[in-house]
C-alpha cells in the first residue's frame, strides 16, 4: 500500500511541472492555469461534491449553509435559523447563551441529504423553501435594556430580507404581511425566554396581534407586581414576566392563546387570574394522562383556529429526565416522544414563528441528550413549515376559552 502511494506520487509529480518547486509559468492564462490545477487537484479528481459527514465540517445547524445575514441586509432566504445569546434575565441557572451552541452541536446528526421524515412525509431541507442559518445576534451580557432592543432590531431586519420563494409560499398558503408581501419565518434559537418579548413586538409589527402556542413548564405570565419583588423596571421584565408585558403592550391577540405542560408552583390562585387576562388558556402537564395526545392537540387547534400564530417552546416543558439542560427544571414533565406527537399534529396551522428557548449546555449530559432532543424539535418546526397552511375548509370551529370563574 505504502509503495502504491509513492509510486502515485511520483507519478503525479512528474505530471504537474507548473506546481513543481514554484516553477510557475506565466505563459499560462489565469483560466488555463485554474483549469489545470482543478484537473491536477487530488481530492475534487476522485471525491468532488462530497457532502460533510455528521461528525466533520465547520458547525452550523444541520450543516446548513451560513450567513452573517444581519451583516448583508439583501440576502434571501425562506426560513432562517437565528442564535439569540441572551440569558442576563433568568430567575435561577444562567447558561442559556450558550444554547444557539447547544442547539447546533445537537443538531450534527441532521443533513438536508438525509432529512426525510417517514412520519410527516417531508424533507424540510429541500421541499422548495431555502433554509439558511443567519448565526447569532451579537448581544450585549452587560446591559439587558439594550440587549432587548438589539434583539428587536436584529428580529426586524431580519423579517425584512427578501424571500427566495414567493411561488412557493403562496402555494404553502402562508400567511402575508400587513403590507401584502411574504416575509421570510424565522426560527429563533435562544437565549433565555425573555428573547419572545422583542420578538413578538417584531411580529406584531408585520402581521399585527398574534395568537401564541406557548410550550413550557411555567406561565410566564407573571405580573410583575407579583413575581419575586419588583426592584426596578428593568428587573420587571425577566424570563417569568414578558408574556404579561406582550399582553400589556397589544401583540397578542386576546383570548387566543394556550400553553402547554404547565406544572410549576404558583403564589396563589392569583397568578392564574392574571394570566387569564393576559389572554392565554392553559393545558396541565397531567392533562396528558387523563386525556392523551389527541385530546391536547385539538384543543390546541380549537384555541387557535387559523389566525397568525408563534409557537413558543421552552424546553423545560420536557421531563428533566430528558432534558436536565435548562435553567428552571421541574419534575413531571412530558417525553421527547410526547412532545413530538403534539408539534407533529400541529401541522396545517398558520404558523408566522417558532423559537425555542432556554437550552442551557452546562447542565446537560455528556451524551447531549438535551441538546438533541430540542435540535430534532428545530427539525420537526421546519417539517411543519414546509407541509404549509391548511385552507379555511379544513379549521375547526373556535370554541370558547376558560375563564376566571371555572378556577
Ligand atoms: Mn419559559
């Protein structure tokens, strides 16, 4: 083997006199020489276009192509991908800027060549809408005011890049801006919750109030009179209060919202009352057992009905047990796999954002098994979008919210 290698060696090197020692002719044109070097180069000679392996290549999502999108304000895209590091607002772990890393790290195994759903029948890779990751939003860890506002900034530039699919989102039925035009979805990868604040005063501003599908643990709808002492008016928007601020300042729509897999401890009965006026309906953790995947689901869609709406997953809706990397874990929380189900039947629905939140690195595994576990949530997002918005024909008919009476 070693002597077949040096005789190739040779070989090559007798064959190549415009590389040898430097000995370049500039007889040459620049084409001829580029054409020579490409026929002359060993590796595009026999392996050309070979795409990354899961454990090779420079780590973006899924191995997805990059760019520095808040930097070239004309590139296009259908879907983007965009780090928030943000975590200078949490109530208990920080480490939540490190989950654009995480999310990325934990998506290695995903590639657009092999990104086939057998469940949903889609590769979301190469359905027709062009995906690309942005990278991240460079916020300031010193100043959480700014920081916010370098977050809508950069959420508003982003939605005001060009599509590359008008065709295709209109035959997705999506959803067009108050303007009229199409404006690309992104997929915020965050970052502490607090993130979805700037974000829907972005959306707001393009599709006007929005319903929320709101995954998590906790409410986060805190009033902040009521949350672990109002200190200042910076310390009243934090990752359990932005939800209250988003109802108080009009970008969600009232009566319209719901989360799901709720299970945290509350001050009092209180706290739900302000939620209700915060506009939002509420799926308990336990709901799973006494009702199933199908049950959740509908009422989810019934909720919602076809409006715009943002889904919002916080990843401590899963159990710890699945996903311990996170800032406020809590016991009784849904699988991987049930959680799964309940995005997978979400399809169809007029979906204008995701993001998903609060992936917290230093605490997961070595195994990264909770950074995996949100990674195949980005995956099933972009499953979702690509499958499209059902037609008005296929919506179940809205039905009424909860109120503060049946508590
Ligand atoms: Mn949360």
């Amino acid at each position: 083997m070693h002597a077949s290698l040096s005789t190739l060696l040779t070989l090559a090197a007798a064959s190549t006199p415009v590389f040898a020692h430097g000995s370049h002719s500039h007889s040459h044109s620049h084409d001829s020489a580029r054409s020579e070097r490409s026929r002359l180069d060993p590796w595009n000679e026999k392996y050309p276009d070979t795409p990354d392996l899961s454990f090779s290549g420079v780590t973006t999502f899924a191995h997805l192509p990059h760019a520095k999108c808040l930097d070239k304000p004309d590139e296009a895209f259908d879907i983007a991908l965009l780090g928030i590091p943000f975590d200078s607002a949490v109530s208990y772990r920080p480490g939540a800027r490190f989950g654009p890393y995480g999310l990325r790290s934990g998506s290695r195994r995903q590639r657009p060549e092999r990104g086939y759903s057998s469940r949903l029948e889609i590769n979301p890779y190469s359905s027709g809408l062009s995906v690309l990751d942005c990278g991240d939003v460079p916020v300031t860890p010193f100043d959480p005011a700014t920081a916010i506002k370098q977050v809508n900034a950069a959420y508003r530039s982003m939605l005001h890049h060009p599509v590359v699919s008008e065709a295709s989102m209109e035959k997705l039925n999506m959803q067009r801006g108050l303007d009229g035009e199409y404006h690309p979805r992104i997929i915020a990868l965050g970052g502490d919750h607090t993130i979805v604040l700037p974000i829907l005063d972005a959306v707001h501003e393009v599709y006007g109030p929005v319903s929320v599908i709101h995954f998590d643990a906790h409410i986060d709808t805190w009033n902040p009179n009521r949350y672990l002492g109002s200190v200042s008016v910076q310390a009243d928007l934090n990752h359990g209060t932005f939800f209250w601020h988003a109802y108080e300042q009009g970008f969600i729509k009232p009566d319209s919202s719901i989360h799901a897999g709720i299970r945290t401890r509350f001050s009092g009965p209180e706290d739900l009352d302000d939620d209700i006026t915060a506009g939002f309906d509420l799926i308990h953790t336990f709901d799973i057992d006494d009702h199933g995947v199908d049950w959740i689901s509908d009422k989810i869609k019934a909720r919602i009905g076809n409006g715009p709406v943002v889904i919002s997953l916080d990843v401590d809706v899963m159990d710890p047990s699945y996903v311990p990397a996170t800032g406020t874990p809590e016991s009784g929380g849904w699988t991987s796999r049930e959680l799964r189900r309940i995005l997978h039947s979400l399809v169809g629905l007029n979906i204008v954002a995701f993001d998903i939140v609060e992936l917290a690195p230093a605490y997961d595994t070595n195994g990264e098994i909770s950074a995996i576990a949100a990674a195949d949530m980005v995956y099933d997002f972009l499953s979702i979008l690509a499958l499209g918005v059902d037609g008005q024909e296929n919506l179940d008919v809205k039905e009424e919210g909860r109120s503060v009476d049946e508590l």
